[in-house]
C-alpha cells in the first residue's frame, strides 16, 4: 500500500461548523431503506440510493477515489462496483443471512473518505477488491427490498441506474475539486464523507 505526500488543510472554525450542521441536517436520512408499503418498480428503484445518504455518500466516495487513483481506475472501479453490487443484491434476495451489512455499508463511507483525504493509492486489483467489499453489503441492502417490489426487475435496474449516475457525479465533482488549490477541495469533501461514515457507524452500533 503507497502513501502520496500530503499536508492536512487548515479549516476554519467556520468550516468546522458547517460540517458539523451538515451532519445534522441529513441525519434524517442516514439509512436508504425504502418504506416496504410504497416500494414499486423503476422509480422507486432509482431513488433507493439517491434518498438514502449512506448508500449516496459511499457511491459518490468511489468516483472521486478513482479521480484519485487516476486511470485506469477512474473508470473501472464505477464498473466493478455495480457489478458485484448486482451479486450481493441476488444474496439478499434468497435470503442468505450476511452479518454486519449496516456496519459494511457505514464502513464504506468512513473508509473511502479516509483514503480521500490521505490520498491513498493502493494497487488496482487491490482498489477493486476494496470496493467489491463495499458494493456487497450495499446491493445486499438493496436486494433485500427487491422481492417486495411490485416490479423487480425495474426496481433493480433503477437502483443499477442510479448507482452509476452518483459514480459518475462523483468522477465529475471529483476532477473539478482535485484543480482546486491543489486538490485541497477534493480532500475537504473526503473529510466529510469520512465523519458522515463515523456517524452511520455509530447508527449501526447503536
């Protein structure tokens, strides 16, 4: 595992506090868990990850990982991702009993935020494995609301939809963010998304 030179920014007492009420403010929405009595098909599948801020924060925090990692991995991890997502969506619909999946899912923000902010560089296979990890316990979460669908199929590849629109927002914010003061901007939003995972940790745990 290789560590690229940096120095922590300086932030404000200010800045402190805005992300701090962040966190107040989406707390609301802290897990993407769909109401099981108005799940339907395509739509609802869409907004899944969209409305839930775990799921949200941790698939934004692998586009701009990758803008960390540059290419190849810039655009391979938002293709890994949706594709073991899809396996460990088929596991939550059989039924198969995986231990840890909210902490799994809480961990994936908290992780990849830290290697934001330190820029960590790890090799490709080992940056894909990571992420195939994390992309277990999310399309665990989803498929688990996906036999209650009144139309699965939709539903899945609404959520496979939307999945690969945050990754490329996260590709997208992340290139704009890395040329800002020298990429200092790209490690703010990697703070955040790393004290957003420490407070789905401390949901899961509760």
């Amino acid at each position: 595992m290789t560590f690229t030179r940096f120095s922590v920014p300086r932030l404000s007492r200010a800045a402190i506090s805005r992300l701090g009420l962040l966190l107040v403010m989406f707390s609301g929405a802290a897990h993407a868990h769909v109401d099981t009595d108005s799940v339907g098909g395509f739509a609802a599948g869409f907004l899944h990850p969209l409305t839930g801020l775990d799921h949200f924060t941790a698939m934004v925090a692998v586009g701009l990982w990758g803008v960390i990692l540059g290419r190849p991995a810039t655009w391979l991890l938002p293709v890994v991702f949706p594709m073991i997502m899809a396996l460990g969506s088929v596991v939550g619909i059989v039924g198969l009993a995986l231990p840890g999946i909210e902490i799994g899912i809480a961990l994936s923000a908290l992780v990849l935020g830290a290697f934001i902010v330190w820029r960590v560089a790890l090799p490709l296979w080992l940056a894909c494995l990571v992420v195939s990890v994390f992309a277990i316990c999310h399309g665990y979460a989803h498929g688990a609301e996906l036999p209650l669908a009144s139309d699965p199929f939709a539903f899945a590849m609404g959520f496979m939809l939307a999945t690969g629109s945050l990754h490329a927002a996260g590709i997208g914010v992340g290139v704009v963010a890395e040329r800002f003061r020298q990429g200092v901007l790209l490690r703010v939003l990697g703070a955040v998304t790393a004290l957003l995972g420490v407070y789905f940790l401390m949901e899961a745990l509760a």
